[in-house]
C-alpha cells in the first residue's frame, strides 16, 4: 500500500522552481520546459499542471509535468505531455515516482478525468499506483562523440551515406532558422506528407508557436533543389540533446537524398556544440519501414512504455476515424486537410 501525501501543484509556466529544476534534473528534457507547454496552452488550450511532493515555499526537487485535456469527443485525462515522445517523472527513485503517482491518481479523480496517462524513459510505475502499460513503441537514441567522422563510419553505406553523398553531388541548398518563410516551406511539405500517410496535420499554428516559444530551442532545416523546397525538418534543442521532432518531403524528388542531408547536417551541428545524444523519437511497432531507417543512422532501438491509470482505459489518441476517413484524407483538398487538423488535435493530446 502507498502512502498518500496531499496533492500539491504548482503552475510550471509562473513558477520560478520549474525551471530551476529543469536545469538539474539530469531526466528533464524540451517537452518539459516552459516554451513546450506554453505551445501547447496557447495552440490548443491545454492547461499545465505540476503535481510534486514539495510544499510551497520550500526547493522543488520532484515534479510531474501534465496537461489536462478537456474535450466533448474524447472526454477530459491528464497527459504527461501532449505531442511529445516521452516525458519523465522527475523523481529520484522509483519510491519517490509511486507516492508524486498517488498524488497525480487523486488529482485526475478531483478533476474528473477519465485516465491518466505517463510517457516515462526509464522509471516505470509500481503495481500499487494503479498504473499499468498501454502502448509500446520504439524509441531510437544515437550517443555522439567528439568526431562527425567516426558517426560517418557507422550510417548504412548504401541507404544513407549514398544519399548524402547524391544530395551534395545535385548541389541541394541547405537554409536554417525560425523565419516564417522557412516555417511555410516545411509545412507545404507536412501536407504532403501526411497525405501520404492518409493522416491530418497538426494546425499550421501549432508549428508557429512551438518555434516561437521555444526560441533557440527549436529550429526548421529546408533543402532546396531549383529554388523549390524538397525535404524538410524540425529539431530541438535543450540541454545536452538534440531531437529530431518532425520530418516531410516531396516524395517526387525522394531520390536526391535531401532528408538524409538535413539529418546529417542536424548531427553535425550536435556534435560541433559538444551535445552527447541525438534523439531520434519513437516509432510504432508496426512502422518497421522507419524503425530500420532510424537504426541505419547506427541509433540503438530500445522501447518505450506509456502508462495508464485506470489500467482499463483506451487512450483517445487512437481515434482517427476509421479506414474510410483515412483514405478520403488520401484525395482531399489542402484546405479540407488543414481544416480536419484544426478540428481533430486539440481532442486528441
């Protein structure tokens, strides 16, 4: 049995502690940080929440980030985070995780939401929380030492140092930063993407106010071929590691390896600021075709476990519409599509 300490919050975009503990907690990461969870409230009306063991006016030395989600269609949870690929508990142990998760249990029930849910790295909840697993994914992380070119040694010859080799050879042009103009060129390229992939996008916003809060934090890559943009990605920084986040591209000029180009450039940046992880995100278990493209980069694929509470509960980010609304996204209009994002992610988180 856990004991349960009272529930204590605090607001991690006004409290100066957040932040604090951020800069120490060696498992805190960009989702956790002020400009992540300020995107997420301004774009979709998320609130943030830190449940922790610490009283008021004392240090904060634990915290679980959340957002709660309220919606008509997929009913009200708390989210540790929304859109990120995971989100530690900032605890010291797996003692201190049980009793801030008997506190996060209480405050879902006080607020009337239907699950809970955790996204953790490394710390897993005891059998005592009421916590159990729900989805597994891959995740891909790459360790970076000092030299781009022992990197170099370890991408797959023939599917990624070949493409690097091919982007140089048709002279693709390579632009960075935060400008509308590039935020609009990587967009044009997520809609065909998720076209592709018969999915909405995000909201266009979404992209513009993550890269707005996050500042330095985040940072859009587009290759050029004739002045049109073919690939495009968004990393993120904090700390010590550097994500890869988003990825799209022009599936009519795949051939010109502009996607490993931005990739490889994003690592070479990583390893000139003296960075120590590139993190390649998750992946569904059932995408092998992007699981294997991560390990050709030399990534080590482990996995990745989100946790709900009640166990029982269905996560809401599996409602897509069905097979038939998937292939009507395949045909639908660029304004229809961006419309069907606008409408579906603030329910989803």
């Amino acid at each position: 049995m856990i004991f349960r300490l009272p529930t204590l919050t605090l607001n991690p975009l006004t409290d100066p502690r957040w932040q604090n503990l951020l800069q120490k907690h060696p498992s805190a990461s960009v989702f956790h940080t002020r400009g992540w969870l300020s995107a997420l409230q301004r774009t979709y009306g998320y609130e943030p929440v830190v449940v922790t063991t610490c009283q008021p006016t004392a240090e904060l030395t634990n915290g679980v980030a959340l957002c709660r989600v309220k919606s008509v269609l997929t009913g009200s949870r708390l989210v540790s985070v929304p859109f990120s690929d995971h989100c530690e508990p900032l605890a010291s142990d797996s003692a201190e995780l049980d009793k801030l998760l008997g506190s996060v249990a209480d405050l879902g029930a006080t607020s009337h939401c239907k699950y809970a849910e955790l996204r953790p790295l490394e710390l897993s909840p005891g059998a005592d929380t009421g916590f159990s697993a729900a989805d597994r994914f891959f995740k891909h992380q790459l360790l970076l030492p000092h030299n781009p070119g022992e990197v170099f040694c370890r991408l797959s010859k023939d599917s990624i140092q070949r493409k690097i080799r091919r982007a140089e050879r048709e002279h693709l042009r390579y632009e960075e930063g935060r400008s509308e103009q590039l935020i609009g060129d990587f967009y044009r390229l997520q809609l065909m993407t998720r076209r592709r992939h018969r999915l909405p996008p995000q909201p266009l916003a979404w992209f513009q106010e993550m890269i707005r809060s996050l500042g330095d934090g985040a940072k859009v890559r587009v290759a050029y071929k004739d002045g049109d943009a073919v690939a495009s990605i968004i990393t993120l920084r904090f700390r010590e590691t550097m994500v890869y986040k988003y990825g799209c591209s022009d599936a009519r000029h795949h051939m010109l390896g502009g996607l490993p180009m931005l990739m490889w450039r994003s690592i070479q940046e990583a390893i000139a600021a003296g960075l120590s992880k590139f993190d390649f995100g998750r992946s569904d278990l059932d995408n092998e075709g992007l699981a294997t493209f991560k390990d050709k980069w030399g990534a080590t694929r482990s996995f990745l476990t989100y946790w709900t509470s009640p166990a029982a509960c269905e996560r809401s980010s599996r409602v897509w519409g069905g097979a038939l609304a998937r292939r009507a996204l395949a045909h639908a209009p660029d304004g229809l599509l961006t419309l069907s994002g606008r409408l579906l992610y603030k329910h989803l988180g």
